[in-house]
C-alpha cells in the first residue's frame, strides 16, 4: 500500500465525513412543498374563448395531435356554417408549446399547473367548452407550501418559502 | 444450464436487469472472464426516422428530442441547422449565442448523467446521487431559459423561442461558482479514490488507431487522444467566437473517458461564462419569419422575450434539395441527413446518434475482461440505448 | 415449568433472550435505518422520513419488515426447494450463533470456555456455506456466480482475520474473551497492534460483504447474485444476516481491540453491556458509512488483497504480538 494510495483513501473518507455533518440537500420535498415554477414555463393551457379566431393554426402545428379541432354545433347553428374550437387532449400533449406560440391572437397561454393527476382516460380529453373553462387546480392532501429555486454559490439549489 | 463438458456460460444480462438498460447484452464467460459480450439492441426502437416522413417540419423537432433524453439540445440543433441550411437561411448572431449557451447547458447536465449513472453501476451510490443532485440545478437554469426541463424545443428555424430572462447570466455564474466547488469533493471522494482508480484504470483501453477505425465518437475518441471536436472541426452556433480547448485523454480506459467528461464540464462552463459575458444584443428570430408576424403581436412579443410562430410554421414548406448537418453533443457527433422534395414532410430524414456509433465497443472492449468489468465499461461509454435504437 | 426454568438458565436466557436476541433486534433496526439516513446525508438528500416523522423515520425498518411479512414469497419451480427454503434460515441462525461465546460482562455471561475466542472464530465460517448453497439451490446463473464469489472471498478473508485474531490472542496470552477484556484495563489492543486492529477491521467488512467489499450481491453486475430469487420475509431473513454477522463480529473486534466493557464507570453487568454495545453499534455505524464513499472493488482484486496484502499484515502482526511479549511488555494485567 503506497502512501499516496492511503491519503486518497483518507481524503475520500474525510470528505464523506464532512457530508455527512455539513452538507447541503437539495431534495425538493414535493408534495408538502411545491415548486414556483418561472416565468414562462410551459404547463398545462389555458383557452381563451372569446378571442379565438378559429384559424386552427394550433392543431395544424401540433405536433402530437393532441390539440385538434371540434365542430362547435351551437355555433354553427348560429351561424348557419361550420365552426371549429380547438380541444385538447392532456394523454397525448407533450407539452412543446407550440400552439401557444403560434396563436396568433394569444388565446391559448402557458400555465403553470403540471401536477394534475385524473382517474380515467377519458377525464383527459378536453373538448372546447371544458377547455376554456380554465385548467384544474390540483388536488392535495394538505395543503401545500409554496417554494421557489434559489440557485445558490454555496448549496446549489436552495428551496425558499415563494412571496407570493 | 450448461451441459458438461462445456466451459462457458451464456449470460443475458437485460433487458430486465438493474443495469442493462433497455437493451440485452448476451455475455459467454469462462469463469470471469468475459469470451465475448455481444450487445443486443433495438428494444427501444422508435422509427423516428420514418415518422419525420409523416410529420410536418416543425413537428419533427420535438420527436428528434425524444430518443436522446438527457442530451436533447444536440438533435435539436443539428436537426434545425439541416432545416436552415435548405430554407438557405441563418440565424441572427443573439441567437446562434442563445443555442450555444443551451447547448453547453445540456452538455453538462447530459455528462453529469453519464458519470452519475457510470457512477452507480461500478458501486458508488454517493456519485449517483451527486451528479443526479447537481444537474438539478443546471435543469433550472434551463427551465427558466425554456420552460421545461428537458424536451426543451428551444431551436427552431430562424433562431430560438426566447429570450434570455432577465438576471439569468447572474444566477448561472452562481450555479458555476458552485459546480467549481463541488468539482473538489468530487475529486476527493470520488474520482481519486483508490477504489474507483482500481476499477477503471487500465479497464476497457481502446486505442487511438482502433477508435479511428471503428469511427467512435465524443468524449469516447477524444479519451484516446483523438482531438477531434465538431464545434472546432466545422464550428457552427457561436463557437466560431468563443474560446475553448478540447479535451483530450491519452490512456483510452474507462478512466479517461470518465475524466474526458469531467474535464469537459469544466470547460463548458467556461463557454458559458464567456457567452454571457459577449451576448451581442439584437433580435432572435430571423428577419424574414419576423416580419411575418403581425406587428402588435410582434411588439408583445419582444416585450415579452419569448417568440410567437409566423403562421407559416404550421405548414412551413422546404425547398427541394438535400442537407447534412453535424453537431457535437454531449457523447458525440450528432449527423441529421435531410432529403426534402419540396412537400410539407421530409423526403427522408437520416438521424446518425453518437450511442448508436459507439454501440460497436461493447463487443470491442470486453474480450478477455472480468464479468464485474463489463459495467465498469459500459457506464464509461456513457451509451443510452434509446438513442442508439431511435 | 421446566422449559420455563430452562429459559430462564443463563446459557439460554443470554444468548436467546436478553442481551442476545433483543440486542441484535434492536440493532437490526436501528442499523438499517441508519445506514439509509446515513448515505442520505452524504448523498444530499433525506433518507426515510415519513414514517413516524418526529425521529427521522426511525420505524421504517418495522414498516418494511411488515411489507416483506405480507410480500408473497415466490419459489423458483426449478430450483431446489428444500435447500432453497432451508438456507435462509440457516444463515441468519449460523450467523447470530457465535454470539453465545461473546461474554456481555466481568460477570455476565452465557458460559465460560477457556477457548471461547477460538469458538466464536470457527462458528463465524459457518454461515458462508449457506450462501454458496443458496446461489447453488435458486438455479439461477447470477445467484450461481454470487455463490461462488462469496466461496472465493471466505477463503481469502478466512485465514487472515484468524490470524489477526489469534495475534491478539498472543498479546494476552489467552484464548479467553472474559480474560482478554479484562487485560484491556489500561492499554487497549488497538494500540498495542493497530496493524492487527486495522486489518481485522478490513476483513471484519468484508466477511460481511460492506463496501467495498459488496461483491457476492454486485447489483450492476448480477443483480443479487445468491439473493437474486428470493422475495418476501425470507429475503428479509438473509438481508438481516449480514447484518447480524457484522453486529458479532464487531462485538468481538470490540473485546479484542477496543477494551470490550473498559473503562467501566461502575461494575454492573448492565452498564458493561452496553459499553460493549454501543462499540459495536458504532462498528457497525462505520460499515454502513462506508456504503457511501466506496464503490465496490472487483473480486479478484477483493481476493488480491486478501492475499497479498491482509493475510502478511496478518502475519506481521502475530510477529508484533510475539516481539511486544519478548520484549517483555508485560501490559498484560492479571
Ligand atoms: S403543447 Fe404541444 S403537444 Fe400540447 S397541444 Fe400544444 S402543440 Fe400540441
Ligand atoms: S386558439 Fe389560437 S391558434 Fe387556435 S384556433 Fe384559436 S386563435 Fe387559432
């Protein structure tokens, strides 16, 4: 056993030694804290009915067919032609975004609501109507305590109680 | 079972194996020692290549993301600068920066995956859970460039969807200052203890001659002296304006692969250092897609920092003609090969992955080493089966 | 009422009830919660929390234990059901065995031998027998591969850690355990012959497959090797047995190095034992720490360095003991 072979081995237990009294810990402790996600993130969307134009700019761009466009039967009735809302499908979403950013008239916007969880298939599909009515809030046992990431110089992530 | 006479046993390691990962190794060893190690593959095949012919342009983007998980940015990128090269369009400067900046980010998370799943698989539960724990904070960093963690669909044809928030240069130099830090417990704890020397040093030595010859890639070829770097070979984004070396290791073990991807970390933080320290400002979306979009729209846009698609994304047609792309990703070279004829689909896409040229060595390294080797070297190929397979 | 007498005679009641098993229980429980929290900490993260939060989840091991209790235990149709079913069993007996030479006091103990060192030693390679047998009966390949691995180490860790034990036994010029405790009044064994004591030390963790030593159970490479089929309470049973090893081995190592119950604030039987206890929980503690800065060396450098570096410190050390009682260190207290 070289000397230098036992110094890494000293240094490497040292270091375990040290974390295991001063360390940080970066567990997120999901659900009794969740996360404020930034600005931007791409979530669950959000419909806006009266400004939707009906152009179907966001199911042609969709690129998992999760976003399509239904016959809205009162309207067309109304109308006395065929009009199409756009529903979307959350079991085949993958969140890209991208009908979000292709709305020309910005009716569809990102939310940042991504831990909904539903009990049937079907539950998932939203057709116009139940989509602009808004995204569900979820469900949580206790109620949870809001945090924000801070990125940190000394801890790496830290999870502070968000101002909200 | 093994009938007598016979010497060697036939193993199967995976597809249901705690570190097989979604593939099948079939090993024949004479005691433990490996005679040959035969990589089976293909059980995570997504014909990617042949769902680009049905989706539209734009919608190819986040399906070329799917197979490579931790290292989305690369197929992203190369898949986007074939697309730009047929649209004979280039990106405004901010832009090119913007990719570069992710594309480091993603280079550095993606090997802290390697090195942490390397880690776990030759015994050391504490370097999984660090590399795990510090790529968190790099996925915020993308996060906040992006809105998501991982299938970031950041690049698209013209330049990238948003800005840089505000602050953001700041909080990444923290996040770097921290990594800098960690990287001397790391070193303590893990890549100089004498165990984990004992296990990768001298394990799975490729040569400089054979890693040409088996046209290897990535950290893999440079950790047998071969200083073949794409951002340097045929610089693309903004690497033409950045400093930075490439890594290379001489010995071409498991060790020097592990250190090429440590070092390499390093060495993108640096990049990311400089690219928001030059970040020319200006827009970051190509003039021509920009104009399209109608000018309120475009005002809220800018205000905003995050990009809205001119309608023609949604049918957005190609010109005729061929394109090849290639990109340095995080465990290598990432070749997109676009034959468009001018309708709303590729012709033919080809999507040549790093883990898919690297495949090759399972078979190469692992004559003649011990059965506890064969993690050794697997974890230090940083291969990912999903990306070999597509 | 005689099977209650007999209970009650020392030879069963020490070893079967109180200290013996109940100690051993404990420290089952306490250990493999503390080995999780400690990686966890080391590793930056939490460890099992949420069962009984107010202590750190310390119950979680009683959780588990419910959960392998109600796991159904599935038997491999082609593997060899007796042996298969029998092993487990043995193991975790064989295992706890030696522990009814380790005296608990000056005073109290199961009985007296002049040899007792000598029958805790020859008991402890009992049980890897039955982990070879176990990855022969499961008919499984990587079980096979663990069984033979863990043959392979028992030959390379069985001849030194004997040795580093008998140069203690040198040193005291006794086989006895009460008498060897008892000579640690002042100077401990561990500085008379740290090399014995580092050594055993080393081979104490690897008898008991710790890190770096976890090779028979490499999971990256054959998943659980002798473990791999089996499921349920008896998968409990044997992942409790190497536990159950190291907590009597560590008790010894703590007679022969670390003074056994010395220094001893008053002489009572009680206060002995658990000074030795708390040693060896400790021991124990620093295997389960271990987890978290090695990985695991390969088996044949695992029997390289039984070999070639353990078993000649073994051999330097009875020559350290053997010189130390020429020289006339006469440190022996008697
Ligand atoms: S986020 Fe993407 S996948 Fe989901 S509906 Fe919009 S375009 Fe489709
Ligand atoms: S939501 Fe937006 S993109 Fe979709 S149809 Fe309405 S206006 Fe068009």
């Amino acid at each position: 056993m070289s000397l230098s072979r036992t110094v890494r081995h000293a240094k490497a237990i040292l270091t375990g030694f040290k974390y295991l009294f001063a360390g940080p810990r970066l567990t997120l402790m999901y659900p009794d804290d969740i996360q404020e996600l930034p600005e931007g993130y791409r979530g669950m969307i959000e419909y806006d009915w009266d400004s939707c134009i009906k152009c179907s700019l966001c199911a042609m761009v969709c690129p998992a067919d999760a976003m399509k466009m239904y016959v809205s039967k009162e309207e067309s009735e109304r109308e006395g032609k065929v009009v199409k809302r756009p529903g979307i499908n959350y079991t085949r979403c993958i969140f890209c975004g991208f009908c979000v950013d292709i709305c020309p008239t910005d009716s569809l916007r990102f939310t940042k609501v991504h831990d909904v969880a539903y009990y049937t298939y079907e539950e998932q599909i939203y057709p116009p109507a139940e989509f602009s009515k808004g995204v569900p809030r979820p469900l949580y046992l206790r109620e949870p305590r809001k945090v924000r990431a801070v990125l940190d110089e000394r801890r790496g992530i830290r999870y502070e109680p968000a101002r909200s | 079972m093994i009938s007598s006479g016979e010497r060697e046993l036939e193993l199967l390691i995976g597809p249901q194996h705690p570190a097989s990962g979604h593939m099948r190794l079939v090993a024949k060893v004479d005691g433990d020692v490996v005679v040959e190690l035969r990589p089976n593959i293909g059980y995570v095949h997504r014909s990617v290549e042949k769902l680009a012919e049905v989706k539209k342009y734009l919608q190819i983007i986040p399906l070329v993301e799917r197979p490579s998980l931790a290292d989305t940015t690369a197929n992203n990128l190369a898949y986007v600068m074939a697309l730009e090269k047929l649209l004979g369009i280039e990106p405004p400067e901010r832009a090119k920066y913007l990719r570069t900046l992710l594309a480091e980010i993603n280079r550095i998370h993606s090997h802290l995956y390697g090195l942490g799943i390397h880690g776990v698989m030759i015994g050391s539960s504490t370097a999984y859970m660090w590399c795990f724990g510090d790529r968190e904070p790099f996925l915020e960093l993308a996060q906040e460039l992006t809105g998501a963690r991982l299938t970031y669909s950041y690049i698209i044809p013209g330049g990238v969807r948003r800005d840089l928030p505000a602050g953001l240069g700041e909080r990444a130099e923290r996040v770097l200052r921290y990594m800098e830090n960690r990287m001397r417990d790391y070193f303590n704890l893990y890549f100089n203890n004498p165990v984990v020397r004992a296990r990768l040093e001298g394990v799975g030595v490729l040569s400089r001659h054979d890693a040409i010859n088996l046209g290897i890639t990535g950290p893999n070829l440079r950790a047998s002296g071969v200083a073949y770097d794409v951002r340097r070979a045929e610089p693309y984004a903004a690497y033409p304006e950045l400093e930075f070396d490439i890594v290379t290791e001489e010995a071409g073990d498991s060790f020097a692969r592990v250190m090429v991807r440590v070092r390499e970390i390093v060495e993108s933080m640096r990049i990311i250092r400089q690219v928001i320290r030059k970040i020319p400002e200006g827009p970051i979306l190509h003039e021509s897609y920009e104009k399209l979009i109608p000018p309120k729209l475009r005002e809220s846009m800018k205000q905003r920092g995050m990009v809205k698609f001119p309608s023609v994304f949604a049918n957005l047609r190609v010109p005729p003609g061929e394109a090849i792309s290639r990109v340095e990703g995080g465990r290598g070279e990432v070749v997109f090969h676009i034959v468009s004829d001018g309708k709303l689909s590729p012709y033919r896409m080809r999507m040549v992955t790093p883990s898919f040229r690297n495949v090759i060595l399972f078979e190469h390294l692992t004559r003649g080493v011990r059965v506890a080797d064969i993690p050794a070297i697997y974890g230090s190929l940083d291969y990912f089966p999903p990306e070999a397979d597509r | 009422m005689d099977i209650l007498k007999l209970l009650f005679e020392p030879y069963i009641f020490i070893p079967l009830v109180f200290p013996g098993l109940v100690a051993a229980f404990l420290l089952l429980l306490i250990i493999i919660w503390l080995e999780r929290k400690i990686a966890a900490k080391v590793q930056l993260r939490y460890g099992p929390l949420y069962v009984f939060k107010p202590l750190g989840g310390v119950i979680q091991t009683i959780a588990d234990l419910l959960r392998y209790l109600f796991q159904e235990p599935i038997v491999p149709r082609e593997a060899d059901k007796l042996a298969f079913l029998m092993t487990p069993v043995f193991l975790f007996g064989l295992a706890y065995l030696p522990v009814v030479a380790v005296p608990i006091s000056p005073t109290y103990y199961a009985f007296r031998s002049d040899v007792s060192l000598l029958i805790v030693m020859a008991l402890t390679t009992l049980a890897p027998i039955f982990t070879v047998l176990m990855g022969w009966s499961s008919n499984n390949k990587f079980s096979l591969i663990g069984g033979v691995r863990e043959g392979y180490l028992v030959i390379s860790y069985e001849i030194p850690m004997f040795l580093s034990a008998i140069s203690m036994a040198i040193l005291y010029k006794s086989l006895d355990l009460v008498e060897i405790a008892e000579a640690q009044k002042g100077l401990w064994g561990v500085i008379l012959n740290p090399l014995a004591a580092i050594n055993m030390l080393l081979l104490m963790y690897m008898s008991t497959s710790k890190f770096p030593f976890e090779i028979p159970e490499a999971e990256s490479e054959i998943v659980a090797g002798p473990y791999t089929e089996y499921s349920g309470i008896i998968y409990g049973l044997v992942m409790g047995a190497s536990y159950v090893k190291l907590y009597v081995l560590s008790l010894v190592y703590s007679i022969l190095f670390l003074g056994g119950w010395n220094p001893l604030p008053i002489n009572d039987p009680m206060v002995a034992g658990a000074m030795l206890f708390v040693k060896a929980f400790l021991l124990v503690a620093l295997g389960a720490f271990l987890r978290a800065v090695y990985p695991r060396f390969r088996i044949d450098q695992a029997i390289s360095i039984g070999w070639k570096i353990a078993f000649p410190l073994s051999l330097i050390s009875v020559v350290i003991s053997l010189l130390l009682i020429m020289g006339g260190v006469s440190l022996v207290v008697k």
